[in-house]
C-alpha cells in the first residue's frame, strides 16, 4: 500500500469675541470697531456700562467682532443663537452668580473659552470658577490692556486648533468607515477567489489501486500561490506535482488557475504532446508560462508513479524543500536541481527513476518566500 502526502502552505477658521454686559441688552459692534472679524468673535458679559464700553472697545480695536449682552440669561440667550471663539465674563459686580454661570455655561458650551475678570483680592473665588470651566483670568479694572489681548488671543487661538482637530478626528473617522468597509468587500471578494481556489483542487481523499492521495490546504493568507494535482492517466500510471508560485496573494492565485488549466490538458493530451518522461513535462509546463508572459514563476515537483514495478519517475523545477520517501526503511530525500518554470527559454530539467517499498509514504511540502509559514497537506 503506497501513500502519497504533500504539504500545501499556504486635516475659514472665523474667530469670534462675545462680551456681556449687564446694563445694556441687545448686541452689536462698538462704535469704531472694525467691521471686520479676521481675528474672531468675542462675547462680553459685564453689567457695568463703563468697563463693558472699555472692553468692547479694546477688543474692537484689536480686529475682533464683539457682541455684548447685560447680564448671564442674555449672554446665554447669544451664545444659544451663535457661539463664539470666546467669551469675556467681569465677575466683580456681586449681582452676577459667577460659579453658577460657569457651571451652567459648561454644560451647554463646553468647548467655549472663558476669560474671567475678578476684583483683586477675591482671588480664592477664582479656583473654583477654574474648576468649574473657565480657561483663564486677569483682575479688574482693566489697567493692562495688552494683557487681555493675549488672554484672549491665546483662548482664540487654542479654540481653533482644538476645533481644526475635530474636524481632522471626524475625516479620519469618516475614512476609516470607508476603508473598513472598502476591506470588507476586498474580504469577500477574496473568500470568493479561496472558493475557486478550493474547487480546483484534487479530491481528497484519493485512491487508485494501493496509492491513496490525501492533501491539506492552510494558506497563511487567504489567496495563495500553491497547488497541487494527482490524476490517473489513460496506461494505469499516477501523475501528480506540487507547484509554488511567486508572489502572493491573489496574483499568484491567478496563475493556479491557470496551472489547474495546464494539468487538465495534459491529461487530455497527453498522448498528443509527446512526453518523454517527466523531464519533458517540466520543460512543456515552463514553455506554456512563458508563453503568457507572468510576471510570476512558479516551482514545481512532478512523479509519476507506476504500479508495475513500483517504479516512481520525478524531475524538479526548483521546488523546495525536498520530497521525503519514508518507509520502515527509513527516510531518504528526494534531491534533484532544476530551474524554476516561467523564467527562462529553452530550460532542461533532469529526471530520476527509483524504485519503491511496497508500504512507503511520499510527503511533498510547498513553500513560498512570500508566507512566514507555508504548511499544507500530507497527500
């Protein structure tokens, strides 16, 4: 009982300043103020007519477009309407619950910056209107002008980088949607090729007389470049090869596609094309490759076995590693050179006749320089 195995591996920002005031309801620009908002928008929110005039001016004055409100509903009603790039909130007028505003103000607007003046020597109320959101502050009154322009400048500024990456983080989330789906389809796609893939491969388990074929297939990807065939021919003897194509992926899938083509028409033909032996074969399969012109080659082992005799006839076309032959004799390698099939015209190849044990076992391993590990199928 003769046993075949082979092994078959396989990222317009606009900037906007509000203030509010609390004296005065309704929102514009201050007068002289630039119409112009290139710097962005600012939202004042102060109840006293004198430093809300000094702030909106300053500010007007820098390039930004304010809008002031009078007090904490109306400044909340503005930012409801159109949020700003900031926010400027004087917190010394009693009349204003300061934390409470903040604290509301950050569940409605969380990404608002918010400048706060305080009256100096009330510093201990600052840390918890910090803690309850706000970015920064200054004290009050309004000495150092320049000051609150770099206050301002920085919130505006960190606002639009944070929103800049928002709009990235989105894009990225969108294209990683699109790409996760694109991957699902190219995942389909190739289980749908692995399908063919499978359907051109030989039955298994196969026998003929005391010869049985048995194979495995474990791809390291789900497209591979290896195949194996085993057929009986019309005078009783068994063909079979294993064959590794370069590359990997669907490429060298393509090309088992056509080697399985080849392997059904030399059995049909197989009388026509005139082999000699299994040297002949090598060099028609490397003519037919070559003559598609693939940017692929492939390596192969080709037998054929005769019952009458027990004779076995190999060539090899580079195909590594070697076939083992183990019996309760021991283990011997089936060594013989060649040149890989589809790189070269006019390539020969040598071929060598043995005889067999009576109980032995051939075991054909594939590999490919393209898998970490290309493990397939005792035949």
């Amino acid at each position: 009982m003769h046993e075949v195995v082979a092994l078959n591996a396989c990222h317009d920002w606009g900037f906007r300043v509000i203030y509010c005031n609390y004296s005065a309801r309704g929102r514009g620009r201050a007068l002289g103020a630039p119409q112009q908002d290139d710097q962005g928008q600012v939202l004042v929110c102060d109840p006293t007519t004198s430093t809300r005039r000094t702030l909106v001016e300053t500010l007007s004055v820098a390039g930004y477009a304010v809008s002031e409100t009078s007090s904490t509903d109306d400044c909340i009603a503005a930012i409801d309407a159109e949020m700003p790039d900031a926010l400027v909130i004087d917190v010394t007028n009693p009349s204003v619950d300061s934390l409470g505003f903040t604290l509301k103000l950050r569940d409605r607007a969380p990404e608002l910056p918010v400048v706060v003046l305080y009256e100096q020597g009330r510093e201990g109320e600052v840390r918890p209107l910090l803690q309850a959101g706000a970015s920064d502050f200054m004290t009050a009154p309004l000495n150092e002008p320049t000051l609150l322009l770099h206050l301002v400048r920085r919130n505006v500024d960190q606002r639009a980088q944070l929103d800049a990456l928002a709009r990235i983080e989105a894009g990225l989330e969108e294209r990683n949607r699109a790409l996760d789906e694109n991957l699902r389809v190219l995942e389909r796609d190739q289980q749908a090729g692995f399908r063919v893939q499978q359907s051109l491969m030989p039955p298994t388990p196969y026998t003929v007389g005391d010869v049985t074929f048995r194979h495995y297939l474990r791809p390291s990807l789900i497209l591979s470049g290896d195949f194996i065939d085993y057929f009986e021919l019309r005078d009783g003897r068994l063909l079979f090869f294993i064959a590794d194509v370069s590359g990997h992926g669907a490429s060298s899938a393509f090309v088992t596609v056509l080697l399985k083509s080849l392997s059904r028409r030399l059995l049909r033909e197989f009388d026509k094309l005139g082999f000699t032996g299994t040297a002949s074969m090598l060099e028609w399969f490397n003519q037919e490759l070559l003559a598609c012109e693939l940017e692929q080659h492939s390596t192969m082992f080709l037998a054929i076995f005769d019952a009458v005799g027990d004779q076995l006839q190999y060539s090899n076309a580079a195909h590594f590693p070697a076939t083992i032959l183990s019996s309760e004799e021991g283990t011997d390698y089936l060594e013989i050179g060649g040149l890989p099939l589809g790189l070269y015209k006019g390539a020969t190849y040598d071929e060598k006749v043995i005889s067999l044990p009576e109980v032995c076992s051939l075991n054909l391993f594939s590999t490919s320089t393209s898998l970490i590990a290309l493990l397939g199928c005792p035949l």
